[in-house]
C-alpha cells in the first residue's frame, strides 16, 4: 500500500517493512519549489535547449556600440557571467582575451553579458577584444533561461576558482585595469550560461552551468565549433 509520495518496501537488513520517500530528495525539493512558484505567481525562466531559435536584436555594449546578436556570419558565442566583481568571471573571460585571435579564426564572434550596470564595468574596457553588455534588469537573462543558484557559490570548485581569480585580480600592475572588480551590489549566486548560435539564430550548442565555475573552456568552445562544423551557417 502506497501514499502519493512515500511507499513501504523491506529493509535489505532486516527485511522488515520500511516506509520510504518514492522519489529522491532532490526530485521532491524541485517539485515543491515549482508548485511554490506557480501558487504565488513567481517567474521561473524557461531553458532553452538545442535547435530552439531566438530572434535577431541590436544591443549596446559598455562602450555604447551596437552589437548584433547574433552576428550576421559565422556563428555567436553568448557568455552569460556573474557580477562585474566576479573573480571567477575575470579569470575565465583573460582566458579567452588571451585566445580571441584563435576563436575569431574559428569563425566565432564573442559576446558576453553582465548583470551588473555599465559603470561597474568600465574596467573591462581596456582588457577584453570583444563586446561587453551591461544588463542590469537581468532581461536577456531571463529570456536565456539564465538562473539563480545558491549553488553558484557552495561548490568546491567554484570556491577554488574564486580563490585564485582573487588572487590575480590582487595581483594586477596595469593601471587601465582600474575599475575591474569594482562591487556594485549585484548578487553572487548567478549562475553562468554558455551558447553557440548560428547566424539564423538557431542555437547550435548550449551549458548552463551547475555552479559560478561551471562554462565552456577556449578548448571546447572551439571543439564543440567544430564538432557542428566549422564556421556555422552564413
């Protein structure tokens, strides 16, 4: 005999009857929150998978120039990061500054998202090649299905990651850098996305990342581009 979310099985010990949740901690905890959501009308965004299409818009970097995502050839690649004072966002993106070359000859234009404002982000300027949004109200991340998590900040790697980007940012001699890493009250438990777009819009490749260091290296950006086929649909 069975209740809608426990069931009596027999202990593999004792053999003696033993009521028991039907299904995993996390499947009830998930479950619960949905049912949460949906009775006191709060948003959960919406992921979206492989092969979904999102429209084709003009935004504005920090710098004030437009930037077209996607772009009209090759193929997108969206990073969604954290905070502007993200040491873990500041390693990973010097990472790519230091690789753009050997992406942009993938075919392969960078745009990455903050939802920090612009000024928090100036700092960036002088460090990235490729464009960085501000958006603040979050708005390309909820339609992205970027989400929340105090997982962002628990896990082990991502506690060892902001460790170290800490310490580089700590460690920084260029004056231009001024400005990075500059706190702007934004929350700390965003979560990171990646995604690969065709040029149609189409979305070739996607992550959403289980924690603050969980995305895409420059290796399997580059493979993963590769994987679909060069440089994607013109």
């Amino acid at each position: 005999m069975a209740c809608p979310e426990w069931e009596i099985s027999r202990s593999k010990r004792t053999r003696k009857p033993v009521l028991r949740p039907r299904h995993s901690v996390s499947t009830l905890t998930n479950r619960f929150l949905a049912e949460f959501c949906h009775r006191y009308g709060i948003g959960v965004p919406t992921r979206l998978a492989r092969g979904a299409t999102v429209p084709t818009r003009r935004l504005q970097d920090i710098n004030d120039q437009p930037v077209d995502v996607p772009a009209a050839t090759g193929r997108t690649h969206l990073q969604f990061r954290r905070f502007a004072a993200c040491p873990i966002c500041h390693l990973h993106l010097r990472s790519f500054a230091n690789r753009h070359q050997e992406v942009a000859d993938s075919g392969i234009t960078e745009v990455v998202f903050f939802h920090s404002a612009a000024d928090a982000l100036r700092g960036y300027q002088s460090l990235l090649p490729f464009a960085v949004i501000a958006d603040p109200d979050r708005v390309q991340y909820r339609e992205f299905g970027v989400e929340k998590s105090l997982g962002a900040i628990t896990h082990p790697r991502a506690l060892w990651a902001a460790v170290r980007g800490s310490a580089a940012m700590l460690h920084r001699n260029d004056p231009e850098r001024a400005g990075v890493g500059f706190g702007d009250g934004t929350t700390h438990l965003g979560l990171p996305a990646d995604f690969l777009l065709d040029a149609d819009g189409t979305v070739a490749a996607v992550h959403y990342g289980r924690h603050a260091d969980d995305q895409w290296s420059v290796d399997q950006l580059i493979d993963i581009n590769r994987s679909l086929g060069g440089k994607g649909t013109q």
